[in-house]
C-alpha cells in the first residue's frame, strides 16, 4: 500500500528504511523524499514507525558514533548549538 501518494513511497520500502536505522518522520524523508511535499503521509509514517522503535539518543551518545547507523543523519543534542533555517 502507498504511504505517500507524491512520491510513490510504499509501506514496505518506509519499513525498509526504518530496518536500516531511520527512526522518525525526518529520517524517512531524507531518505526517500515521503512526507517532504504535501505532507499528508507524515501521521501514517509515524504510525509505521510506532513508538520505542528506536533507542533512545542518550543510549546512543553512551555507545559513540559508531552506534548511529549508516545514512541516518545525526540528531544535535541540546549543548550543541542551533543554526537557524531561513525562512
């Protein structure tokens, strides 16, 4: 079944991207474009991904960079600083 119409993202290929480390919404758009236009697919991503699917970032930090799988963008944590987007 598709998941996002736009792009022609189907459930089994967002469940394929998660299986190789993507955990969020984000993730999965980065990695395919789903979610990156209308974003109507956004809620039924979340819901494939589900909750708890992936290990909490401090369990990550604890293990190094070497943890965070391949192709999964790192996610900043809050000492780092922030760069604003343009709008």
């Amino acid at each position: 079944m598709y998941v996002c119409s736009c792009f022609g993202i189907t459930e089994k290929q967002v469940r394929e991207h998660a299986d190789s480390g993507a955990c969020t919404p984000r993730q999965i758009a980065g990695a395919c474009k789903a979610g990156t236009d209308c974003g109507s697919c956004v809620r039924r991503i979340q819901a494939l991904l589900g909750r708890g699917a992936c290990p909490r970032r401090e369990s990550l930090d604890a293990l190094g960079p070497a943890a965070v799988p391949a192709g999964v963008p790192a996610v900043a944590s809050a000492s780092e600083p922030r760069v604003a987007e343009a709008a």
